[in-house]
C-alpha cells in the first residue's frame, strides 16, 4: 500500500569504471590538441594521459573544457598543456612537473597538492586554490576565493587580485604574495612561510604577525615578477608565524619514550 | 551538498521553467532526493496559490484518493468561505494542485485557514510566485509539472541531498516566505542554531511546517521584513543571527538576493551581464544556460548581493 516512488539517479555512474581513451586528438609532431565538449571527465583525464604517457606528446592544447570538474588531474611528466576555457572544481590537482595555462578561471580546490611545476590562470581561482601545494609556482591572474593555499607545504603561489577570508590558514611553509586586499583571518595558524600582501589585509588570523623584510624577499618577489612578466611590484607587506602557538619542541607521550 | 541555482532576467521576460531545469539537471550530482523551483511568472491580478494535501512518499491507504477528493474540496469551500473568488483549480499530480483566485484580504489569514485542513500544506503563495517542489530530479519534476515553457523573469531552483531532515516533499527546497506572499528562499548548507531561532520564531507565533533548519531562513527574512527591512537589510541582518555555513538565495516579486556565510564555507559562481544574472553551485550549471566561455567570479564572505528586475 505504500506509495510508489521514482528512484532514477545512480551516482556509481558517475565513476565511468568502463570509460576508454577516446582518441580524437589532432597530433602533430609533439604537438596534440583536442576537442572536450563532448567528451566525459574521465574521457579528458585518459586522453591526457594517453598523449603524454603513450604518444610522448609534450604539448598539448584541450579546447572547451567547458567548466568540467576534477580535469589535468595527476599528470607527472614535464610538459605543457593548455586549456582554452575554464575548469570546474578540483581541476590540475597532485600534479608533478607539467607548466600548465587555463586561458579562463578555475573552480574551487584547484592545484590541490601540487608537487612541482607551472600554473597559470588568466582569470579568477575558487576557494582552497593551492590546498596542501607542496612545490612549484601557481599564478592566478584574477581573484581567489577563501582559504587560497590552506595547508601550504612549499611552493609559490601568486595572486593578482584579492583574497577572501583565512588566507594561508595552517600554512607550513612556501609563499604567498598576494597583489590584492585580504579578508579576515590572514596567516591563521600558520607555522611556517611567508605571506606578502600588497593591498590592504582586513585582520591578521590567530599567531600571524608582521614580518621583517629582507634583501631575499625583494629578490625573491622582482624575481617572480620578472618571470611572469607582472611589471615592477609594488610596496608589500611580509606576514610571518608568530610562533607563539608553537608547540613542535613538544613530543608527544609516545615519541619520547623513543627519545629516552 | 545540495546545489542552488538562481537567474534573472533584467530586460523581460523568458523561459524561466526550461532555464532552471537545465541549470539543476545540470547540478544533479548534488542532490538527487528531491528538486525544487520557485518561479516568477507575469504579474497577474490573481493570487497564485500552489498547495499539497499528501506528500509523495505518503503511504497510499485505503481511503488515501477519496480523502484528497474530499479534503480538495474542503479547500475549494473554505476559499469561497474566506471570500476569494476562484478563478480555476488544477490537479498538478495527484497530491499538488495550483489554484488561482481573486482576493485582496490578509495573506496570512488565507493561508491558515487553508492549512487547517487535513494534509493541506500551502507551497506558495502570490501574485507571480510559484513554488514546485517534488522527489526525483528537476528533468523528472519538470516533466511531472510541466514546467518547460514557464515564461517569467527570475527564478530559483534547489537540488536536494537532504541531511538535516526526511526526503519528502516539506523538507524540500525552495520554501515560501509564509505568510509573505511572492518571497522563497533555497539553501545550501547547515544552521546550527536551527532550534533557538525556531523556538524564538514559534513563541512570536510563526509556523513551520517541516524539520528542515533551511525553512528558518525563509520564516526569518518574513519576519524581518514584516518589522519594516527591505530584503537586502533582512538579508544582512541574517549573517549576524544564522550560525552555521550557508550559501542561501532570496527571491521577492522584483528582486532576486544571494548572501553567504563568514566562512565563505559553500560555494557560489556569479555571472553577471546587464540584462541577465546567473548564479549557481558550480559553473557547469550558469553553462547549461549560456553555453559559451563566460566571465564568473566568486562573492566573497559576509556578502549579500541584491538585484532587481
């Protein structure tokens, strides 16, 4: 007597455990370009990988990535790929060495875990942008979301518009530098690193102070700037950890037992 | 999860109902329980009244057909009681009816009276808002509606993965204003202080008609806006007063609003051109409807972003 209802949706379809390498790329020399309109998130990760694992191709062109999610993700070769579109969330994660270009914006939690290599965005970045980056440089032309860089284990990551709120929040180690204003909760928890800010910061997170410039970070920043030819830089600002929260002198019961 | 999508037209009209489809198929990932639209249609001197006498999911007994017939008729009755002439009742499903009357007494009153009948839930309540909302995706309930061909100016849409509350048709996005007519709000997040702003809003004599903390929001712009604030003042009032994370969008006859939480904890990408403004959780879905490369961005925290018609 129940009422019958309609159960349709299936996420386990989202997986596409079956997907193949669609092939469809237009290869020349070491050149490759591709179409992605009508192909499947998992169709675009395994033609990347099929023209830059199999076919030795070290530059390719994906057209109309059409704001698809988790696309260029886990690519460890040296290469350049370059999306003429946008990307969704969770794009160009845990990759190792590729110089990539996205000619429009990506979604949140781009360039997640990053180990080295390029990233250019010529438009705005989502949230979490360079989450647990680890090596490299990550340049966003636009604005970033909230939480850019949230756990930041090394590299660089360079934004040219504004940032939102919690900044560089448990940030370990490696740069920001950041052209644009802040929002609340700058550096929050952060450890180690430092964070460069040329507009204005709205509040500094818990342990996050004013840092002390030196003849390295202005080599540093003219030199980030000459490569990706952002002009002469303007006057910043160095946040650091303040370490006051600092608790790394303290071993835990179970690694001092060792120690003794 | 849930996703929210939110457009409009600033320039006139179009096909609002096949827009917002497309935007939440689009979404579907997000929340495949139940779809939900809150439409804006020409302005009519009627008042659009969308109602349900059983959820969806509501076990057929027995007597279930003969007791919607009688209870439909109850309404019927208590519509001509109240002095509203009808101008029309159509049967949407077997359980959503929309209704289209002639009145110009006490919104609240009308909706009450209405309510007090058995299963009665009124959806919504106006001179251009329709809110439909059912289990399954937005292809499905679109279908089911027919809302392909609905021509208005702004919208909002909700897919639906429910977390706080039971996969039915009251738990469902979006949710009118009560007793406001032509304001409903979507969401997409957590209220953790759902019960003290619930107890609050009940001892001023609100109603609630689900266990879905995202109704709060709805109930408590109303009565924001009953105290005399525009939407955008209620709007920014909510920051202050909803703990919790949230992305949640407000619509009103002639203006659509968006506000996000301090955390900047759930997402939202903003297309904005002179005459048409997309918003919704993932860009794939402003795609669905403008399917060429566009400039997006992301508000930022604390933000509440009005605009009009």
């Amino acid at each position: 007597m129940s009422g019958t209802r309609r159960t349709t949706y299936d996420a386990r379809g989202l997986a596409e455990p079956h997907a193949e390498v669609p092939k469809v790329s237009d290869i020349d020399g070491a050149t490759a370009s591709f179409d992605a309109t009508d192909l499947t998130t998992r169709q675009v990760n395994l033609e990347l990988r099929w023209l830059i694992y199999e076919q030795g191709i070290r530059d390719v062109t994906v057209r109309n990535p059409g704001a698809k999610h988790s696309i260029g993700v886990g690519i460890l070769q040296r290469c350049r790929i370059r999306f003429e579109g946008s990307l969704g969330y969770f794009g160009l994660g845990l990759n190792d060495g590729p110089e990539i270009i996205v000619t429009g914006r990506v979604g949140w939690s781009s360039c997640e875990n990053m180990m080295s290599g390029v990233v250019v965005i010529e438009k705005n970045a989502g949230s979490l942008t360079g989450a647990a980056m680890r090596g490299g440089d990550l340049l966003v032309k636009g604005a970033v979301g909230a939480r850019t860089g949230i756990d930041q284990k090394g590299g660089t990551i360079i934004v040219g518009g504004d940032a939102g709120t919690m900044t560089a929040f448990m940030m370990q180690r490696g740069r920001q530098i950041i052209l644009g204003d802040v929002g609340p909760g700058l550096g929050d928890s952060m450890y180690e690193g430092s964070i460069y800010v040329a507009g204005k910061v709205k509040s500094l997170g818990i342990d996050c102070v004013e840092g002390e410039w030196t003849h390295a970070d202005t080599e540093m920043i003219e030199r980030k700037f000459r490569i990706y030819g952002l002009g002469s830089p303007p006057a910043f600002q160095k946040f650091v950890c303040g370490k006051m929260l600092y608790n790394y002198d303290n071993l835990e019961p179970s690694e001092k037992k060792y120690v003794i | 999860m849930c996703g929210i999508a939110g457009i409009i037209h600033r320039d006139g009209s179009a096909d609002v109902g096949t827009e917002m489809t497309r935007m939440l198929q689009a979404m579907k990932h997000r929340g495949p329980d139940s779809s939900g639209y809150a439409l804006f249609g020409e302005p009519s001197d009627l008042v659009v009244i969308r109602f349900k006498l059983a959820d969806a999911n509501d076990p057929r007994d027995f007597d279930f057909k003969e007791r919607l017939d009688r209870n439909r008729q109850e309404v019927e009755s208590r519509l001509h009681k109240i002095g509203a002439s009808v101008d029309r009742v159509e049967s949407e499903t077997e359980y959503a009816y929309r209704a289209t009357v002639r009145y110009d007494g006490d919104m609240k009153a009308l909706a009450d009276y209405l309510e007090d009948v058995p299963g009665c839930e009124v959806l919504s309540l106006g001179h251009s808002l329709e809110i439909v909302k059912d289990l399954g995706d937005a292809q499905e309930v679109s279908d089911l509606y027919r809302l392909g061909g609905f021509t208005g100016t702004h919208a909002i849409g909700h897919v639906r993965m429910a977390t706080e509350s039971d996969v039915d048709i009251s738990g469902a996005h979006p949710y009118w204003a009560y007793p406001f007519s032509d304001v409903a709000v979507v969401h997409n997040g957590q209220l953790t202080n759902y019960f003290q702003w619930k107890r609050r809003l009940e001892s001023n004599g609100e109603r609630f008609q689900s266990e879905c903390d995202s109704e709060i929001i709805a109930v408590y712009l109303a009565e924001k806006m009953s105290e005399g604030d525009s939407l955008e003042d209620a709007m920014h009032k909510s920051l202050e007063d909803l703990d919790g994370v949230f992305t949640y969008m407000a619509v009103t006859k002639d203006a659509l609003g968006v506000a996000k939480d301090e955390m900047a904890a759930k997402p939202l990408v903003l297309y904005e051109s002179d005459g048409f403004v997309a918003m919704a959780s993932e860009e794939i879905a402003i795609r669905a409807v403008l399917n060429r490369e566009i400039e997006t961005s992301d508000p930022y925290e604390g933000q509440v972003l009005v605009w009009t018609r």
